[in-house]
C-alpha cells in the first residue's frame, strides 16, 4: 500500500521555477534540484534519482532560494500515474470538461485518487499508481507515467482514503491513453493487439525492473499490465518466460549478458540426417498433410459442400476425391455460420447414412457462447487446447475463419497492421497444426477479380501474401476459366493445392454432383486441353454443316469457339503430336498451315 505520507517522505522530489517565454509566450517550467542547480540528462536514471529529495527538503530548499514551485518524480518506486486534465474547471470550480474529461474524472474520483487544482486554478492534476508505461499528449488531455517531472501545487480536491493508499489506476489508463510508450496507436481502448503483446511486455518488465522492481511483486505488475491492457492476454507460458529473462537483469540501464556467439553451435547437414524425427503426417496420399491450410473459393461455389466431403472421408478412413486415405482420425469442423437444421440438410443431401463417431460439428449457437466465455484466451490458444485435449482430433476446420475471429475477439482485438496481422494469424494456426501433427483448414473468400481473369490459381486468396507464407498451403476452390458468367448449370470447378510438403502443384478438374459431393475428373490441363478439343471439333462440324471436307481455318475455329488463334492452333498441334484422326464417326486432318478438315470416314475429301 502506498499512501499520500508515502509519496510525501519519499526522495522524488525537485523544484522548478518559470523562466523563459517571449512576448505572448507560455513562459516554460525549468526544473532544478533542491542544491539548485539545472536538472540534466536522462530522466529515470540512477544519477537522477539518487539527487532527488523528500517534500520536506525541497519546501526547505524553496525557501532559500525564493520563488519556486514543487515537482513530484513517477520514475521512482512506486510507479506513478498523471493526468493533466486542462480547462475542465470554471471560475467557480465547478467541472465543465468535456465527455472524456468526465469519463477519467468520475472515474479517478470513484477509485479514490489523489486530485489536485493546478497552477491555473481551471485544471486538475490526478494522482495514482499505475504499472503500464503509456503516453498521451492531445488537447485538454496529457497522461504520463514515466520520465516525466509533474508540477505540484498541494491544493487538493480529494485526498482519497488515506488508510487504502493511492489506488491502482492502470485499467482508467488503458481506456485513454496509447497503449504502447512509442507512442503507437492503439485506438481508444489503448489495447495492445496481438503481434506487439511480446515486446511490450518485454520492456515494460525491462523498465520495472530497472526501477528495483523484482520477484512476486514484479510478477505482480506484470500479471496486471498483461491482463488489463494487452488483448487478448499473453498466455501464462510466454509471461513466465518474460519474468524469467527480467529475473536475469540487474537493474542498470545495461542490455542483458552479451550474445556469445562462439558459443552457439549449429548442426550441420549430416547431424540433421542422423536426428531422428517423426515423418510428416498424411491424411491423404501426397494431398493433404499437417499443417494450417487456407481454403479460399467465392461465395455459393460449394466449398462448404467439399469440406463436409473432406471431413466425412478423413472421420470414416474413406478416400477423398480418388486419393487414398491413410488412417481414419476425429474431425472438428466449427461451423460459425450454420445452426443444426442446415447441417442436417447438407449431410441429407450429401448421401446421409450412419454419421462417423469421429466428426464433431460446432455449430454457431455454441462457438459464440464459447466465445463469450472464453473470449479472454486468443482464438489460436483456444484450439491449442481443445487439440492438447481431444489428442485424437487431427482435423479442425474453420469456417469461415473471418467469421470465427469476429465472434471471438472482434476487429477492436486485431492488429491494425494487416500484413503483420495476417502473417501473425496463419502462423500461429500453422505452429498449432504442427505441434499436434493435424490439419487445419482456414476457410476465406476469394478476391474479387472477374471470371477466369488469374494467372496463378491461388492469387484468388484474399489475404496479404504474408498469409500464405504463414500457413502450410492452401487450397482454391475456382469456377474454370471458360466458364460464362450466369452459367448455373456448369458445375465443373477447378481445385488447386499447394503446401511446403506437396511437392508439385495439384491442380484438379472437379465436377459437382447431384448429392452436391465433387468427383475428380483428373488433372485440369489435361481436361482442358480434351474440352478445348473437342469444342474446336463440334465447331468444325457445325461450320461444314452438311458438307464436311473443306478446310476450316484456325481464326474461322477461333471466332467461333470464343477463344484466340494462338490457343486454336496450339489445340490443333495437341492432336497432330497425339495422331488423332477419327472422331465420331469422321477422319480428322491436321495442318498447321491451313487448319482442321473433318471427313466421313469411307467417303474421300475433295
């Protein structure tokens, strides 16, 4: 407990005196201390705190040397809190702030903070404990916490409860002040989003620490700056490790032992070769390993639909998509945007029969309640545990992964940084996947680029790049590119997948169904080149109509299939390379100078 007396007998004090200011200038506060010479260098440090004085000696020290007012340290053990609140009085003294003036204020004054009348009469100075180090600098609000020498006048408004001491204002803090002492933003809240928790944590224990702080009571401020001010909280692991490294630390301004780099030893290629490691695990032949996954495909296009086919088989030991499975395993499938009722029509339609033992389904009601219950632990930590947990569950799929982190956390709990959000986000979903050797499938949306208009399939993936460098892989589910706009009845797809442990590029030809499951009709470029085929050979016969013989022109093919001369005539070379020379009953003839020419087989072309 910490009270006024504390603060008061504590050797945190100096003195200032106004000094300075031109014509129409705010003349500047110069702080001296108490044997009244010009207070210099770093704020904090050991040289500066150790010529710092009591209340009493610097009342003493003032009145020898005339005229100057009284500055109370927050550097010094224990950490305080100021808040400037300017022009939130009247002459009167009655308070006429703004909004978030008298949000801080009744706040403050309900917690029992120290208040006091500043110099001008028509502000207040607030008072209390605060272990965050946090700065705000804007019009008619300032908070500081640290390095930072704060005018004393002892007119006091409230003295608050003088047996409870100062009270602990750390939460009234990260409501209005930045959360970070950079001065990053982190919006009004003043959270610290995941991605920056780590390093915040990090040097607020560095500054503690410094300030004589150790042990329990370290640990302490800590628990309470992680709790109240990063969003959502560190885990409990990563903030021992934290008090661990700061254990360490002397309390100097110095950085922690030197790296010995002469001591650090790095395998080399043959050390690896000879460490023993589990094999990555598959749970379909050289397509779906370990690992975080994102999924993309548009609206409607039937991922969930492949999904719900993906679970079914990985929970039953069945095939998928004529891949071999290699072990049945227990399926978690979250759907965040289904209740029970379509779940049921989906399995319905998708051919019904005993439902697996093995696939669990989370269905929205109760991933949000869930969510309202456990939303203090990031999403990621969540199934971190669920899996530690459920160590048969090797399969967890997300869908759809916005929809999950907005039920969760909320856009207020996520970086602002999108590629650092991104990357932090797919990363930590892959650490999951590999530490419990399972696949998770992170459901998106595709970007919106018009049909057919990509050059790589999964350019479709509608995050940042760093996205796809913090999964394992991922997995596009596309319409082909010669599909026509409005074409419902087209139900041919294109599945592209790609990971660190495929080793080529799988890109199918899938077709959706009548009980909605995808069949695979083999490898695209194969099936494209036969569709491309057998479109230029249905226009061949339909250009000859009822006189089949003549030569038909690779640009007269072209116009009349709807794609270019080059692609024409790329086909037509296939076929010459492949001698294909009959097809429904005609004799196909290949030139590459001079086109197709379809002829009835037994009848002789002109």
């Amino acid at each position: 407990m910490t009270t006024l007396a504390d603060i008061v007998n504590d050797p945190r004090w100096l003195l200032w005196r106004l000094e300075g200011g031109a014509a129409g200038e705010k003349p500047k506060k110069v702080p001296h201390y108490a044997d009244g010479t010009l207070r210099r260098g770093r704020i904090g440090e050991a040289a500066d705190r150790s010529r710092l004085v009591t209340f009493e000696q610097a009342q003493d020290a003032a009145l020898a040397m005339n005229g100057k007012g009284f500055s109370v340290g927050l550097d010094v053990s224990p950490p305080l809190v100021f808040i400037d609140l300017d022009n939130c009085l009247s002459e009167s003294r009655d308070f006429i702030g703004t909004a978030e003036q008298r949000a801080i204020f009744d706040a403050a004054r309900e917690a029992g903070a120290l208040i006091c009348v500043s110099q001008s009469g028509r502000g207040l100075h607030i008072f209390g404990l605060c272990t965050a180090s946090v700065t705000r600098k804007t019009a008619g609000i300032e908070i500081y916490t640290s390095r930072r020498f704060c005018a004393w006048t002892g007119e006091t408004w409230q003295v608050g409860d003088a047996e409870e001491g100062l009270p602990d204002l750390t939460a009234i803090v990260a409501r209005h002040a930045p959360g970070a002492g950079n001065g990053a933003d982190h919006a009004a809240t003043g959270a610290i989003p995941e991605g920056q928790r780590n390093n915040y944590l990090t040097r607020e224990a560095g500054r503690l620490r410094r300030a004589g702080y150790a042990g329990g009571t370290l640990a302490t401020m800590i628990n309470a700056i992680n709790t109240g001010m990063c969003r959502p909280p560190l885990p409990d692991a990563e903030v021992a490790g934290i008090l661990a490294q700061a254990a360490r630390w002397d309390g100097s301004e110095a950085a922690p032992d030197p790296i010995r780099f002469d001591a650090i030893v790095v395998p080399t290629l043959a050390d690896v070769q000879a460490t023993h490691v589990p094999p990555r695990t598959w749970f379909f032949d050289s397509i779906i390993p370990a690992g975080a996954f994102l999924i993309v495909g548009r609206p409607k296009i039937g991922k969930s639909w492949l999904l719900l086919q993906l679970a079914l088989a990985a929970a039953r030991g069945q095939s998928f998509l004529g891949y071999a499975s290699l072990g049945r395993t227990d399926v978690l499938y979250v759907a965040a945007e289904d209740d029970a009722a379509r779940i049921k029509d989906r399995f319905a339609i998708i051919g019904g029969g005993d439902p697996p033992a093995g696939l669990r389904i989370m269905l929205g009601e109760q991933f949000r309640a869930l969510a309202a219950q456990y939303g203090h632990v990031s999403l990621g930590d969540f199934f971190d545990g669920y899996l530690s947990a459920h160590p048969s569950t090797k399969m967890l799929i997300l869908d759809t992964e916005a929809t999950c982190r907005a039920i969760w956390d909320g856009e207020a709990g996520r970086a602002k940084d999108i590629k650092a959000r991104d990357y932090g986000e797919t990363r930590d979903f892959d650490r999951i996947a590999l530490k419990h050797r399972a696949f998770v499938g992170l459901v998106n949306h595709t970007s919106k680029r018009r049909n057919g208009g990509y050059l790589d399939l999964h350019e479709l993936v509608n995050r940042t790049n760093v996205a796809l460098a913090g999964a394992s892989g991922s997995i596009v589910l596309a319409d082909p590119p010669d599909r026509q706009v409005g074409d419902d009845e087209d139900k041919r797809r294109v599945l592209g997948i790609r990971g660190r442990d495929i080793r080529d590029d799988i890109m199918l030809a899938v077709e959706q169904q009548e009980d909605a499951s995808f069949r695979s009709l083999g490898y695209w470029t194969a099936v494209a080149a036969t569709q491309a085929e057998q479109d230029i050979l249905e226009a061949a016969l339909d250009i000859n109509g009822d006189t089949p013989g003549q030569w038909i022109a690779s640009r007269a093919l072209a116009d009349a299939v709807g794609k270019s001369p080059g692609a024409v005539k790329r086909a037509i070379t296939r076929m010459m390379r492949a001698a294909r020379t009959t097809w429904k009953g005609y004799q196909i003839e290949t030139r590459a100078s001079r086109g197709l020419r379809l002829t009835r087989i037994g009848e002789t072309a002109e």
